[in-house]
C-alpha cells in the first residue's frame, strides 16, 4: 500500500490550487501585462495572490509608512518589485522635511491601477472559498476550517496571513515580534479566510522543519525528494515537481554551493544532463527525511492525535492523489483560453510546498 500524504504536502497541495484558481480569476478581470504572453488594455505587470495579501491589502489612498505595512501584514513585500510593476508609490510623510527620510519612515499609497487590482482582488478569496463550498461540499469545507481554526488559535498570533517569499536558500522567513509589538495581539481565527487558515499552519511547519534542517522544505520536498540513487534528468524536475524551471535553477544554485549536488552530462554530449546526490547529499536527504518523519508525531502530542487525523481525512478528500489524474484540485485549476497558463504546458502535479518567489510570488514560482 502507498504510504499516506504527508498533512505539509496536503496543505501546500491545497493552497496552491486556491492561489491558482484566484490568479486565474483575477488575470481574467485585471488590465495586466507579462513578459512572455503579451498584454491586455494598459495594465499592471501581472502578479499573484501573495502579492494582494503581503502588500496591497493594507494600502490605502490615506497611505501606510512602510515600517506600519509590514507590521501589519507580519511580511515584508516586494517593495521593488511592487513599484517597478506600477502597483505602489512612495514619497515622504507630510511634515517630513529630512533630506533622506529612512525608508521605514515613506508613505505607501495606490497608484491609479493599483487601486484597480485592489477592487478586483478583494472579493476574490470569498469567490473562490464559496466555489470550493459548491465545488467539494459544504459539510467538507466547514470540517476544514473547523480544524486548522483550531490548530492556528495554538498557534503564534504573529505569523502572516500567507507564506513569505522564500528568501536565499529558499527559506521561509517572518519578521521579528520586537520590531512589531503591535503586530501581536488576540487573534479572531473564525475571521481568517481559507488561505490564510492553510498558510499559517503551513508556515508553522515549515519553520519548525527550518529550525533543524541544513536546507529549506521548499528544496526537500520539491527537488531533493525526487532525486533517486541512480539519480534524475534534470529536464524532468519540472514536470514531476509541479514547480518552474526558474525556481528549480534557484534550488540547484543553493544546493550546489553546498556540494549537496553534481550535474553530469550525457556522454557523448547530448539533450539532456543528470542530477546526482553527492555524498553530503545523500546525507541532506536523509536528514530530512528524518525531520519530517519526527514532526508530525510531534504535532499530534501538540494539537491531539484526532484533530490531525480529521484535518487529514478531510483534506485527503480534497487534494486526492494530488496529479491532474487522481486530484479533485484539477477541476478548478483550467485557466480561462486567453490566461498565460492556457499557453504553457498543463501541470501534471501540484508542488509539495509552494514556491513563492520575488518574481510575483505565483505559488509555482512561474
């Protein structure tokens, strides 16, 4: 029999898919750009969902100082990236007559498009948590909610309402309490839309995993865990990790730097090149492997062996097999004929952890 779907996979798996689903329906009803499938009207740069949770939610025409956005939102944006894709701008606060006013100190406000993204994205997550009602059942959404309601009511009230983007390494990282004492207050978890639910319970494992591991979960559950003795064609990572080509180069380079990795070629050189497991790989892998086999044990010492066997069930229910062939997931994910995801290969499988990179934060890291 196949072992059972480790509950961080089932939770990535699922997360994904709404984050999908959402980017899908918000690219369909936003004026946009990209880089490699053109645009529509005179929009932004297209970004995904992560972006509307660790930014543009907090940002009013009023304005927000940087240093009070990301104590709110418990994550640090792409402030770079928000203004050069024309989401955000930032000037001094009024008074403010410092030649150089430190950037904690700037003014956060919408530019006239952004203000455009924020009225489509803010319905969205209520969109798409009352099609997942039609979609799965409502009987199986209320049991969901019911219990990560009360694995995050355990939980430190300051993590994030979404996972961060993953830094160097691809480590997931959240700011300090210290430096956001308002940030940490009593937490309503009834209030939480369902991303958020998944992300902070995600995000807690993953951190707790990080604590002790030589390499993020992103790269052990995306990239390390497929590499076999006789190792793997590195074309085919992609395709069998569900993330981007862009996001797996970024693993190898950290993996390399740590001689974890060795890439050989076909001999004689040909069209394609082989990923083997060095001897300090093999030993990352194992370790990992190992931390993931302890955690889950202990979080049902933590949050009761019941509770974590329901949330299991139910989203076993949910995410099924997790490929395009035995997942429910897959009925929500068919982009709309003129999105950028109907003009690239249809994924084959959902990532065991999500990649969200600086790039837009699209939870493939496409």
């Amino acid at each position: 029999m196949a072992a059972p779907t480790p509950l961080y996979t089932l939770l990535s798996q699922a997360l994904v898919a709404f984050t999908i689903e959402f980017d899908n329906e918000a690219e369909h009803r936003l004026p946009h750009r990209t880089t490699r499938f053109g645009s529509v009207g005179r929009g932004l740069w297209l970004a995904s969902m992560a972006m509307w949770s660790n930014c543009m939610k907090f940002v009013s025409t009023d304005g927000i100082t940087m240093h009070e956005l990301e104590c709110r939102a418990r994550a640090r944006p792409n402030w770079n990236g928000m203004i050069r894709w024309g989401y955000i701008f930032l000037e001094p606060a009024p008074g403010d007559e410092r030649p150089k006013p430190p950037m904690s100190a700037l003014i956060v406000r919408p530019t006239v498009r952004g203000r455009l993204a924020q009225q489509v994205w803010e319905p969205l997550t209520a969109i798409i948590e009352q099609r997942w009602r039609e979609r799965f059942g409502a009987a199986a959404i209320g049991a969901l909610r019911e219990e990560l309601e009360a694995m995050a009511a355990q939980l430190d009230p300051g993590l994030p309402d979404c996972l961060p983007i993953l830094k160097f390494g691809l480590f997931c990282e959240v700011p300090e309490h210290k430096k956001c004492p308002e940030a940490v207050g009593k937490l309503d978890v009834s209030q939480l839309p369902l991303p958020a639910l998944l992300s902070r319970v995600l995000l807690a494992f993953a951190l707790e995993f990080e604590r002790a591991s030589p390499v993020s979960l992103a790269i052990a559950s995306n990239v390390l865990r497929l590499v076999e003795p006789e190792g793997i064609r590195l074309r085919d990572l992609p395709l069998r990790s569900g993330v981007s080509k862009e996001s797996i180069a970024m693993a190898l380079t950290f993996l390399k730097a740590r001689r974890y990795i060795r890439v050989l070629s076909e001999q004689p050189p040909g069209k394609w090149k082989l990923l083997l497991l060095t001897p300090e790989g093999v030993l990352a892998q194992a370790q990992t492997k190992t931390l993931l086999d302890e955690i889950e044990p202990r979080w049902r010492e933590r949050f009761g062996t019941s509770r974590l066997t329901r949330l299991a069930k139910t989203l076993q229910g949910i995410v099924g097999g997790g490929s395009a062939e035995n997942s429910p997931l897959f009925q929500g994910l068919k982009p709309y004929h003129d999105g950028w995801r109907a003009k690239v290969a249809k994924p084959q499988v959902l990532p065991h952890f999500p990649m969200v990179l600086h790039r837009g934060g699209f939870p493939d890291g496409s």
